[in-house]
C-alpha cells in the first residue's frame, strides 16, 4: 500500500533527478559553467542538503549528468531504432530523430563548446566512437566494404554535428524543407 505525502511535503529526489537538472541548466544556461548547485536546488524546489545526500560535490554530479546524457542521448535512440530490421530503414529513421531532435535541444553544442574539460572530453570520445561505430555497422549491414562503411559513418556524424550546430548558431541557413534531410541521406547512401 502506497502512503500520500502530507499536503506541502516534498517529493523525494533521485540523483537522476539531480542530474536531469543539470544537463537542463547545461542546455540552457551554456555548459559546465551552469552547474551550480544552489540554482539547481531551487529549482528543483529542495534544499542543498539533498543534493549531499546523493553526491560528494559538484564533479560527481557533472560526471552522473554526462552519464545520464550518454545514455539518453545514445544508447536508448540506438536501442529505439534497433527494433526496425532493415538497416537503410533504421539509419532514415536515426537521422529523422537526431536531426528532429537537435532543434529543440542545444545540450550537444553546450556540450561541444566543453569539450577541453576533462570530464566532459573522455565522455565525448566515447559518445563520438560509439555513434560512429553504430552508423558505420549499419553502412556494413547494406553492402558497403569496412573501410568504406567507416567513411560514411564519419561523414554521417559529421554531418549531424554540422546540421546541429547550424540550427542553433543560423537556423535560417538551413531549409526548412525535410526534403533535405532526406537528400543528404540519399547522398550518403549511394554506391
């Protein structure tokens, strides 16, 4: 049996929650620099105390947010894109995501802009590796030699970061027209 909060009391936070928050401030407020832990208390309507509870200090929850990024941003789209069996239809419907995504969330820019803070570069690298490598598998998937398949992985991610940083800095250098997306990946997909 579940029991009901007093009236007034306070939902008990995770250190997800912690870190939800801090890749929300990352986004909105321009990276590390954000993160604070004051600011991130109030607006998750707590006291400090709480923030103690789960984490020794600011670096901890740095490390749990990029972690949390990471599998988010990551792991659970490469998982979502895994139930389609046919390998052409599972990168259209990755790049569709990711591409759709990136204009409403500016945490991969704040993310970039850190990418000399040790913490944030070790994260990048294996972000960076693992997508590449994901895209790549599926250019192997439809026929492309190795060699070939990882030049094209390359030339995805590069351009997804390109489309990304593009839709935040001059969104209206890109055409609004999804036409486009479908044209780069045509592109990319040719033999």
């Amino acid at each position: 049996m579940t029991r009901e909060r007093p009236a007034g009391a306070r939902k008990r936070l995770t250190a997800l929650d912690w870190a939800d928050a801090a890749l929300t401030a990352m986004a909105e407020g321009g990276g590390l620099a954000a993160v604070a832990v004051e600011p991130l208390a109030a607006r998750l309507g707590t006291t400090k105390g709480s923030f103690y509870w789960h984490f020794t200090g600011r670096d901890a929850l740095v490390a749990a947010a990029l972690e949390r990024w990471e599998e988010v941003h990551t792991e659970r789209i490469i998982q979502a894109v895994e139930r389609e069996p046919d390998p052409e239809t599972r990168l259209r419907s990755l790049f569709r995501t990711v591409m759709g995504e990136a204009v409403d969330d500016p945490l991969e820019v704040s993310l970039l802009a850190d990418a000399g803070h040790p913490g944030v570069a070790g994260v990048l690298r294996r972000v960076t590796d693992r997508r590449i490598g994901y895209v790549a598998r599926l250019f192997e998937e439809l026929g492309f030699p190795p060699a070939a398949a990882a030049r094209r992985g390359l030339m995805a991610y590069t351009t997804y970061l390109g489309h990304t940083q593009l839709v935040h800095a001059v969104p209206d250098a890109l055409p609004a027209d999804p036409a486009y997306l479908e044209s780069v990946l045509d592109a990319l997909l040719r033999p």
